[in-house]
C-alpha cells in the first residue's frame, strides 16, 4: 500500500510527487509525475499501479525510494577469510601474519538491498 510519507518514483525513473491516498474508487493515490514539459496528474491503485489487471507493469506504476547509504570500508584478506574494518588503522591493527591483502571498498547502496 502507496503510503503519503515515503517518497516513489515510476518504474521508468521519473520523480514522483503524492498528493493524497484517500481519493475515492479503484485509483485512490493521486498525484503528480515530472515529464519533460512539467508535472503531468497521474492516479493510481493503493499498489501503485498505474492500471488494473494489466499482464505487463507500467513504466508508470509507483516504485518505493529508499535512502542510499554510502561507506569505506578495508577489508582484511586472508588465504581462506576476510574481515571488515571501518578505518584503515582498524584494519592495519590486525597483527595476523596471514594477512594477504588490505582492500580500500567504497560501498554504495540502497536500504534493504540485497536483502
């Protein structure tokens, strides 16, 4: 269910923006989405679709942004393992001779990815 406090966007990418989620009949969620010529009104199912019963999602339906995150972080590699580290001298504080590597990650994601 399309929820007024989160942000969405359409399938294809376009900001979108949520007016309202308690309009009446089948196309409840009303708002807007950001087209080359300006802000074009758009309703949708509490799905965020942007049509019922279609065989095939519209580059329109509501997709859910959530917040990116970024990190560094090392990577201490051995023969057989690996360990995390949030800071370099974390990472070069392992003492462990078996150490093969120390690896600088820049991580990127999105909430929940993966998951």
């Amino acid at each position: 269910m399309i929820d007024i406090n989160k942000k969405y966007r359409t399938r294809d990418g376009r900001e979108v923006r949520i007016y309202a989620t308690d309009g009446y009949g089948s196309y409840s969620i009303h708002g807007a989405v950001l087209t080359e010529e300006g802000w074009f009104s758009r309703q949708w199912t509490e799905q965020g679709e942007l049509s019922n019963g279609r065989l095939v999602p519209s580059t329109h339906d509501l997709i859910e942004v959530r917040p990116r995150h970024k990190r560094t972080v090392w990577l201490n590699v051995y023969r057989d393992d690996l360990d995390a580290y949030i800071s370099r001298e974390q990472a070069e504080d392992e003492q462990d001779t078996n150490r093969i590597a120390c690896i600088k990650i820049e991580l990127d994601f999105e909430e929940g990815e993966g998951l």
